[in-house]
C-alpha cells in the first residue's frame, strides 16, 4: 500500500480544485535516473487506471500506482512539507537504501532492474543533478 499524510491528501486536494477538472486520482511513479538511480514522480491523473495499476484510496485521494513502481513503492508514506526549506510533496519510503541530499532520489539495497517510465534528474534544483 502507498499512503498519503493528512497534509499531503489536503494539498493534493486544493491542487485538484485549483486546476479545475475532473480528476481519477493522483499517479506516484518511479523512473530510472536522478542522483542515486531512481528517482520519484507524481502527476494529477485525469485517465482512469488501468487494469495493471494498482490504486490505494486514502482520505478521500486514490492514489494510483503502475505494478513496476509499486515494487519500489510498497509501504511508502507520502507527506506534504511547506517549511520554509523549500515546500513540496516528501516520500518516506521503507525501500530506499539511500537517497540524495534532496529526498526525490534514491536506491534499493540490491539495485536492480529501472522501471519502464523516462529518465530525468531528481529535482534538487539547478545545475549538477538536474532540475526535473
């Protein structure tokens, strides 16, 4: 199961009410890249999920994730944090053996094969490990 915070079930809520539209749920991911390997990603989704994903509803959000990133995901917690520090969505995640100084890459103990979603870097901001 990947679970949502209060705080981050409420963002979710106000970014979905913001935008407007009719939205299935929101979709966690993981993809190949970033500092430590793989990094995490979240989008909005408007597409129903398919019959491969699986989809966790918590506090009122379904939470969508495809059956390869699940294998990353299993057990994660999903928080929102808006110190001053830089404000965003934070995954505490029981299968990361180590991350980058930022939180939105990491690696498994035994490595292991990507996920089939693209590249890109871990979000820490500008220059080096690249600005997703």
């Amino acid at each position: 199961m990947v679970n949502l915070t209060e705080k981050a079930a409420s963002e979710i809520k106000a970014i979905m009410e913001q935008n407007g539209g009719t939205y299935q749920g929101v979709r966690v991911f993981v993809a190949g890249g970033g500092c430590s390997g793989l990094s995490y990603g979240m989008e909005i989704c408007d597409e129903p999920a398919s019959a491969e994903d699986q989809t966790f509803e918590t506090l009122g959000v379904k939470v969508i994730v495809d059956l390869a990133s699940y294998e990353y995901l299993k057990g994660a917690s999903i928080d929102f944090d808006d110190s001053l520090g830089g404000a965003g969505f934070k995954i505490n995640n029981p299968n990361a053996a180590k991350s980058c100084g930022c939180g939105n890459s990491f690696a498994t103990a035994e490595g292991g094969e990507e996920p089939a979603q693209g590249g890109g870097g871990c979000g820490c901001g500008g220059g080096g490990c690249g600005s997703h």
